[in-house]
C-alpha cells in the first residue's frame, strides 16, 4: 500500500528532528524549506528590528504553521498535548521578531489551542479548574520562553560585537608587529658587519614570524606534522629531504617550537652537515609510541662531524624550544652526520 501522505510527512519530521538542528528547523523541514545551518542562523540573529505589523505578521505565521501542525497530529496526540507544536512558535517568534512577535504568538498559541484543542472543541467554553491551571502554565511557561529567547538573543548580539572589537585590535596588533619586524630585521642588516651571521639571524626572526599568529589560535585546530616539514625544510632542499612517518597533527605550541626547530636544523645543516654537499641526504622520520611523538632526523653523505666543544646559540635554542613542550632532544655526532632524537607528549599543545 503507498504510504500517505501524512505517514510519508510524520516519517521525514522524526528523522529531520533527530538531527538536533537549530529551534524550529524541523517545522521548516516540513513546509520544504531546507535551510543550511549557518543561513538558518543569519536569517535568525538579524540585526534589523522588524516593525510592530511585520513581527505580529512572523507571530501569526508561526502560530498558523502550528496549528496546521497541531491538527495533522490530532489522531496521535492525547488532551494535555493541546499547546505541543505552539512552544516552538513562540520560541522561533521571539527569537526572530523580539518582543512583539513573541507576545503576539503567545496570544494567538493561547485562543487557538483553546479553541481548537480543547474539549469540547471549535468553541470557547468555560474552562474548568483543570483547564484553567492547564492555561496558565502554558502562559507562564510561554512568557518564560520569550523572556529566555530575548536574554540569549542579546547575547549572541554582544559576542558578535566582542569578537568583531577584538578582531579590530588583533588586526592593529598584528600591522604593528609586522611593522616592527621590518625595523629589527633592517637594524639587524645595518648593524652586525658580519653578513653571515646577520643573515642567520635574520632567518631566526622570520621563521618565529611565520609560526601561527597566537591572537588567531584556536583549540580545534592543528598542523600537520608532514605538512610543516614541507613548509619549512623540503621545500627549501627538495629532494635531500626524505620524510617518513604517519599522519600526526600537532598543537598550536608544539607546531610553533618545532618550525624553529627544523630551521635551525635545516640551516645547520645546510651550512656544516650533510646539506653543504651535493649528495647529502637528511632523513626524517616519525613514530607515536605510548602518547610520546618521537621524530628521528639523521644525516646522511655529508662532511665527517664531531661533538662541538661548547653549546652554540642554536644548540641551546633546540633544546629550549623542545624543553617548552615538556619534551627532550637528544643530539648524537656519529661521523656519518649529525643525529637527532626529538620526543614530545602527543597530548601536549
């Protein structure tokens, strides 16, 4: 037997309901309007106040849609359900039209649901003292749904204005930053007559720069460990640069201490070890054991190496970028080239 089309309609409400969408999104469902969650919530939090005929307009929409609502599921609803599908109008009312588009739904909710869904039905009879205190708590539940719509939709308002103030400052924060940046690295040029050294440093600052902005962090999000290596050594040295490993995605701190990590390296590297000859290889490999990430750089066809007498500035920058992270780095010089065992809490970011 085809299904009918109130069982085909009841059917696609339970199933578009489960999904938990914004309030109200289900009725939409029915009437075929399949709003996208974020247009949803635009078309909501709008803000432009809407005129006193334009929000009771919106109150008596959502009421109608209601009661079309109500009275489709008349043949599966028991006498206390009378007022169900109208606290979702009035919700969706106050939340879109404010204050006038909510009094006017609950007006409305409470004569139709007086007049339609109460025994004896179509007529406004007197009700009895169940009834009265059945009409009243619909009142009173209803004021406090609009008084609580209006209270969360002024909060969403003053969030956008906070996030949109503190976007501005961080937009102002982050021009005086590059600004400065551009001062140090030009004292840096015009005041070390040493161009090699300058240049080094200079190539410290950057790589600090280029690490995420710390104003723009967010929680949710993460680096890949692949895809930073890529960014900050094998592009530079192509194919000299094997990497190997799973896929890793690492905190915002743990992706930030690891880029000037791999700089230094990679620049060591280019300059003293396996890089400063055309065969050399580097070879970068990473595992996760027991919630430890263990990332192994080796060096391979390069110059004969040899442990350094003293801890250089780059040496002791590795070992506190590492230590930030509650990690280790463990440095050997075997004579095939220079050897390094970083180990970090995968959890830690």
């Amino acid at each position: 037997m085809t299904e009918s089309w109130i069982g085909q309609t009841l059917r696609r409400y339970a199933v578009y309901n489960s999904l938990g969408s914004y309030p109200l999104s289900s009725i939409l469902y029915l009437i075929g309007m399949r709003i996208p969650a974020t247009q949803f919530r635009r078309f909501i939090f709008r803000r432009r106040k809407l005129s006193s005929i334009r929000a009771v307009a919106l109150g008596v929409s959502c009421v109608a849609l209601a009661f079309l609502v109500r009275f489709l599921l008349t043949p599966f609803t028991v006498a206390d359900s009378a007022f169900a599908t109208f606290y979702p109008a009035i919700l969706f009312s106050a939340l879109v039209g404010g204050t006038v588009a909510g009094v006017a739904a609950i007006i409305l909710s409470f004569l139709a649901g007086w007049w339609a869904f109460l025994e004896p039905i179509y007529v406004f009879n007197q009700p009895n003292f169940r009834e009265i205190v059945h009409l009243g708590l619909f009142i009173l539940s209803s004021g406090v749904i609009v008084w609580l719509a209006l209270q969360y939709r002024r909060t969403v308002f003053e969030l956008e204005d906070s996030e949109s103030q503190r976007r501005l400052l961080a937009d102002e924060v982050r021009h005086r930053a590059k600004n400065t940046v551009s001062v140090i690295l030009a004292i840096v040029a015009q005041t070390i007559n040493d161009k090699e050294l300058a240049h080094t440093l200079s190539d410290r600052i950057r790589a600090s720069v280029d690490a995420r902005d710390p104003l723009e962090t967010d929680p949710s999000q993460s680096t890949d460990l692949r895809e930073l290596l890529v960014d900050t050594v094998q592009r530079t040295h192509g194919q000299n640069i094997v990497l190997n490993g799973p896929a890793v995605r690492l905190g915002e701190a743990q992706a930030r201490n690891l880029r000037l990590v791999f700089h230094e390296m990679s620049t060591n590297a280019a300059k003293y070890g396996a890089l400063s000859e055309p065969a050399g290889k580097v070879n970068v490999s990473w595992s996760i054991a027991q919630s430890w990430l263990n990332i192994l750089w080796c060096e391979h066809n390069g110059p004969k190496v040899a442990p350094p007498e003293k801890k250089n500035f780059g040496s002791k920058l590795m070992a506190r970028m590492v230590n930030d992270l509650d990690g280790h780095l463990e440095p050997t010089f075997a004579e095939s080239g220079y050897c390094y065992k970083i180990s970090v809490p995968i959890g830690n970011s």
